[in-house]
C-alpha cells in the first residue's frame, strides 16, 4: 500500500484526462503492488493509514479503479461507475446484441482505432475494453459477469 | 425447495419458554417451514430508489416499499426465477444488494452520519459494511473485519461492486483486531458487532440450523460474544455508540452478554426505533435477572413481519471507567 504524493497523482490525473477526460480526483489514490490504483474517499490521513497499514493486516483500502497498463490506464467497472460523471472522451456506443455479449464477458467484433474504450448502452456505462483496431477486449470480472 | 428438519425438543421448550403464548409458538414453527419475500436494498452511492424502481418495474418486476421513512428498502412481489435476483445487469453494476429486511435494522438502529469512524467487527459478506456506507456518503471510514479468506473475498467483491471507497478492510481474528487496535490507540465512534451466532432467526433459509443446533453451542457463542462485546466496548470513544446484534434468540447470546457489559462498563442502554414490529428484550431467564433497561434491547421475531429473526441493542459509552474503577 502506497498513497501517491502529489506529483505522482497529478501525472495519474493528468494520463486520466488525456484518455477519458477525468479532471478531479479529490481523494486519495494509493498503489497496490506495481499497477493497480485503488481510491480511497474515506478521512483518515495518508499518516493514519500508514500507522494501519503498520500494524494490521489489511487486504484492502477502498475501491480498485484502475490499473497502469503500459504507460496507459485501465479503468476497472467500478472505475469507469465512480467516474461515470466526468468520463467524456473515448466512448464507444454499444447496440442492444454487443452490450448483451460485453456483459457476458465476451470480445466485441468491431474495429475501431487503437485505444481504451469506454462503452456505453442506453446512457450507461458499462466499462471499459482495449480496441486493438479489429475487437474490443473484454475486462468485466468473471464473477460479474452475466450468465 | 430447501429440506424442513424438525427442531430439537429442547429448542421447543427453549421457545415456549420464551414466547409463552401457545397461539405464538405454533406460528413461530409454522412459518420457519415457508420461506419469506425476498428484499433488496437500493444501492444510493450508485442510483436513487426511484430510478431503480423504475428499471426494475420495466422487467415486469411488482415491487413495494414498505417503509415511506426508508425507501432504499424494496420487496419483491413477483415470483422470480431461481438466481434471477442476482443476475440483472442492475445488480452487476452495484445499484442494489439483496438483503433480508431484519438484517438492514443494525444500520439503521446504527444511523451512520459522514464524519463517523465506524468498525464492522464481523463483516463479512458486507451487507451492512455497504450500507453503512451508502447512509455514511462514502464518507468518514469504515473498517472491516473478517477472518476466513474466503469470506474477505466475498466482502471485498461485494463492497467493488457496490462503489464503496472509504472501507478499509482487515482480516483478523476480533479479539486480536480489538487487542492490536487498542494498542495503538485507534478509536471509534461507532461499532457494530454483528456476532456470530447460534442462528436460531436464519432458520427459514438455513434449516440445517435445526440439525446442527445445542445448548451448548449457545453457551459457547454466549462466552465468545461477551468477550467480542467486552473488547470491542474497550475501542469506543466517550459517547460514542455499539450495536450488538445477532440472529439468534438464545439469552445466552444476547441478554446474558448486554448484561455482561452492563455489569462491568461505563454505559447506558439506549432506545431504537425501528419500522417493524419487535418485542422488548427479556428481564431474566432461568435463574438469571437482567437490568430493568434490557426492555430497551429488541427482539424481532420471524412471525411477526414475516422476515427473518434477530436481536439487535444500542449501548451508549458514557465514559472509559469500568465499573469497579467507580
């Protein structure tokens, strides 16, 4: 568990932008292991979780929203629930049939230039899939998806 | 259909005992036989129990929200299909969590406000963890606690799935989460300890309770809670507030323990209002007696709203003495 100093989770704002057009993050992000970035909203200090940190075992501070992916971010479902009202660029809207197959964990068949997606169906969003220029990769949960 | 086991004739008398009134008895072991309504909380980190409503009754789903003072609390009429409940991409996305109405009421006897510091001692699959979360506005901190791996997996796919972000969770033994939390000095405002019990409330979904039920187990989870109880009382800050809750009524696992705390802290039982019939707590059992304000104690029985049973009591911390320090 590491929380990111400023400089670090301005360059994390920052790439966030660049992809989805997230502009604000007012909580703490920490790091778990190499890659995944977990938010926490909650108010204790980056001191006070530190001293937990220390002295607990703790498998878990708050919600794992995205994961650095080659220099590019993955946001996770609930990443993409959490920032659902700033996330403005990159979506991709998904008909009735492609969003039925993304929710059962399914790789779309649609080319589309390289990057994340966002996808979208009837004013929701429903994650977030890397277009490779001919599919979208799937990344909802086993244990999420629909059976 | 879930097999029907036939309770022990101890548990019988235990009850009759208990409910005294012969009419009462029978409805209480009739309708452990018969499987209540299914319920589900609105998830309002994520949606608004209007919005849901609506998507749900596009699905043909009949609905009712039986409180007007809680309307995150839904029943579902309709007779769904095995599983269905948890198969909606409503569900997937987090907008609501299935919950047995009584085991909302530790929440809301609880009243989770945005700058508490909040411990969930036993909180695995995170029902209550999220929403305490969800009346706390992802704000102040809630931490966790569970010991089985496989139960943290649960809790943490749950509290994911349903947006929470201010919960930090713990995997500890309660006793040794309450010893190493007093040591550095960490309190809380509000703790709720929703113990592991006998079960003898959950018996219209877990009926093998029936089978696996003995006074001695109640005796054993009666010395376990107390000291859970006792530990957890110990990380409370000075007016700060515990729920102790079970779904069990065993005195054993509920007023012996409140009368545990009563006898050696600083405390004061408080009332709670909740929107579903209950019953006070007992004022003795056998050769035990209680305190006069383990009336303020509540008993929810399975017959008396059709859900599940349980015991829920607020204790107030009035200061860190204990008794024989006074």
């Amino acid at each position: 568990m590491k929380p990111l100093n400023n400089p670090d989770k301005k360059k994390i704002i920052s790439q966030l932008e660049k992809q989805f057009g997230i502009k604000k993050i007012p909580y703490l992000i920490l790091k778990f292991g190499k890659e995944k970035l977990r938010i926490y909203s909650g108010n204790l200090s980056k001191q006070e979780l530190y001293n937990l940190d220390n002295n607990l075992r703790i498998e878990n501070i708050g919600l794992y929203s995205a994961k650095w992916e080659q220099d590019e971010i993955r946001l996770t479902l609930d990443g993409v629930q959490l920032f659902k009202n700033q996330i403005n660029k990159n979506i991709f809207e998904l008909d009735d049939n492609q969003s039925n197959e993304w929710l059962k964990g399914n790789d779309l068949d649609i080319k589309v230039e390289r990057s994340w997606k966002i996808l979208k169906h009837n004013n929701e969003l429903i994650g977030c899939g890397k277009s490779t220029g001919e599919k979208i990769s799937n990344f909802v949960p086993k244990e999420r998806r629909i059976k | 259909m879930k097999q029907y086991y036939e309770p022990k004739p101890a548990l019988v008398k235990r009850m009759e005992i208990l409910l005294k009134n012969k009419e009462d008895i029978k409805k209480f072991f009739e309708i452990a036989k018969t499987r209540g309504k299914k319920s589900i909380r609105v998830n309002t980190l994520k949606t608004s129990p209007g919005e849901l409503i609506e998507r749900l009754k596009n699905k043909g789903w009949k609905l009712n929200q039986p409180f007007s003072s809680y309307p995150e609390i839904i029943q579902i009429i309709s007779e769904l299909e095995p599983g269905e409940l948890g198969k909606t991409q409503e569900h997937l996305l987090g907008y609501y969590y299935i919950q047995e109405i009584t085991s909302m009421m530790p929440i809301i006897a609880l009243k989770p406000k945005e700058d508490d510091t909040i411990l969930d001692l036993c909180a695995s699959p995170g029902s209550k963890t999220t929403q305490a979360a969800a009346k706390a506005g992802n704000k102040g901190t809630i931490i966790a606690n569970d010991l089985n791996i496989r139960r943290i997996s649960i809790l943490s796919a749950n509290l994911e799935r349903l947006g929470v972000t201010n919960t930090i969770i713990t995997r500890h033994e309660g006793l040794e989460l309450c010893n190493k939390l007093s040591r550095i000095n960490i309190k809380f405002n509000k703790i709720l300890v929703d113990a592991p019990c006998s079960g003898e409330g959950n018996i219209r979904y877990s009926p093998r309770t029936y089978l696996e039920w003995s006074e001695g187990m109640l005796r054993r989870f009666g010395a376990k809670n107390k000291k859970l109880a006792s530990a957890s009382l110990e990380l409370l800050k000075t007016n700060g507030e515990m729920i102790y809750s079970t779904c069990t009524h065993s005195p054993e696992e509920n007023e012996e323990v409140i009368q545990h705390l009563i006898e050696n802290y600083d405390i004061k039982i408080q009332e709670i209002k909740l929107p579903l019939k209950t019953r006070q707590g007992i004022d003795k059992w056998k050769d035990k007696k209680f305190h006069l304000d383990m009336k303020k104690a509540v008993r929810i029985y399975h017959h008396d709203n059709n859900m599940e049973g349980f015991f829920l009591c607020k204790i107030k911390k009035l200061s860190d003495k204990k008794k024989e320090e006074k």
